[in-house]
C-alpha cells in the first residue's frame, strides 16, 4: 500500500494521473516550471528520474492503463482489441503545420473533430499538411 505522500499514489486528489506525473503538467509555463526546480538542469535530472522511477513500476507508455487499479481500465470494450486506426500525414514537414485537407475512412473531413464510432473499428485518418492557413478548412 502507498504511504501518505507518496507521489505515485493513485485516488489521493488527483484523477487520470498522481502528484508525480501532474507535476510536469504546466503546458503554458514550461520555463517558469523549470525555474521553480532550479533551472534547466535540475528539471531535467528530475523528469529523467521521474521515467526511471516509472520504468521500476511497470507504469510505462503502452503499459499505464493495464496497470492502473482503477476499476474503469478493466471494463474497456473488446471491440478496440485488434483493430487498428493509423493516422497518415502527407507532406510532412517542420514548416507545414497547417492541415490542408483530412479523409477519415475514404470521406472528407470538413472539420478538426470526428466521432468515437468512426475509429472504433478500425481506419485510417489521413491529413495533408501545407504551410499556409486553409481559410476553408475546419471552420464547419
């Protein structure tokens, strides 16, 4: 059993996560977080220490859910065991951040959202990238 403050701990205030991995969420503030850790090079030996301490755990990418006690992990639906949606993005490129254009499954895709039963299946979602804005593209 967890001790008290023990930041992998999962059900102690936090959902979907514990104190040790909302730690590094701070999407807005990446360098203000930094300095809070004192600096670049400490932030960094920590997050290192944060995977390894991860790693120990068996709480890894691909492994985190089947890992997780949480009730909800064991009812997921067997209609996601192999399927696969693959995601293909063409013209590719630092530069091209813009989505030109997007098929889900053979049919276009007017907007940045589609519906759980569109993947569930299985497909493909596949994007053309540009490095101009398309005026026309998910505004629908």
């Amino acid at each position: 059993m967890a001790t008290v403050g023990d930041p992998c701990q999962y059900e102690s205030g936090f959902i979907e996560s514990n104190a040790a991995q909302t730690s590094w969420f701070v999407p807005h503030d990446l360098r203000g977080l930094a300095l809070l850790m004192g600096g670049k090079d400490k932030a960094s030996e920590k997050l290192n220490s944060a995977f390894e301490v991860a790693s120990k755990l068996d709480f890894t990418s691909g492994k985190a859910h089947a890992n997780e006690l949480h009730e909800a992990y064991s009812r997921i639906p067997d209609y996601y065991k192999g399927k696969s949606f693959v995601i293909e993005v063409k013209n590719n490129k630092p530069e091209n951040y813009f989505i030109q254009s997007a098929l889900i499954n053979g049919k276009p895709l007017s907007g940045p959202w589609f519906y759980h039963d569109e993947i569930t299946g299985g497909g493909k979602l596949i994007l053309e990238m540009g490095k101009d804005k398309n005026q026309k593209w998910g505004g629908e």
